[in-house]
C-alpha cells in the first residue's frame, strides 16, 4: 500500500512539475508579429482658401500691401519702396 501511494504521489509531482515547466516556457517566450505593416503615403491637396470678406494688411521689407473684400468689391493697394 505505502508503495502504491509513494509511486502515484510522486506522479503527481512530476505532472505539476511539468505543467509548470510548461506554463513558464510557453509564457515568458517572446511574441513575433505575424505580418509586417505597411505605410502608404498620399499627398494631400490642401484645401482652397475661400477669401472672406474682411481688411489684411501685410508690412514687408519691400512694401505695404492693404486690401479690403466687402461681399463683391474687393480693394487692393501695395505701397513699395
């Protein structure tokens, strides 16, 4: 009886053992990606600027530029030196 019970104790140990054994190996191994990404790059158009009615004046180095939009009349002045 003491050598069934020490022999099946025994097989018990050695299956937890291995089920951990197991466990750690199939854990801790290292994951591969299964497919490469790929990037596609597109230019994208800007948009169109709609011009909003409104004043804009720009100073540069080589002169002022003023306009002004109201609806369908639109004024525009450049003053160069």
């Amino acid at each position: 009886m003491k050598k069934r019970t020490l022999i099946l104790g025994n097989s018990i140990s050695f299956a937890i053992f291995a089920s951990v054994i197991l466990l750690s190996f199939t854990s801790c191994r290292e994951e591969k990606s299964k497919s490469d990404t790929i990037i596609i790059e597109k230019e994208v158009q800007a948009p169109k600027e709609k011009e909003s009615d409104g004043t804009s004046l720009s100073i540069g180095s080589d002169g002022v530029d003023f306009s002004t939009k109201n609806g369908k009349k639109k004024t525009e002045i450049t003053i160069e030196d």
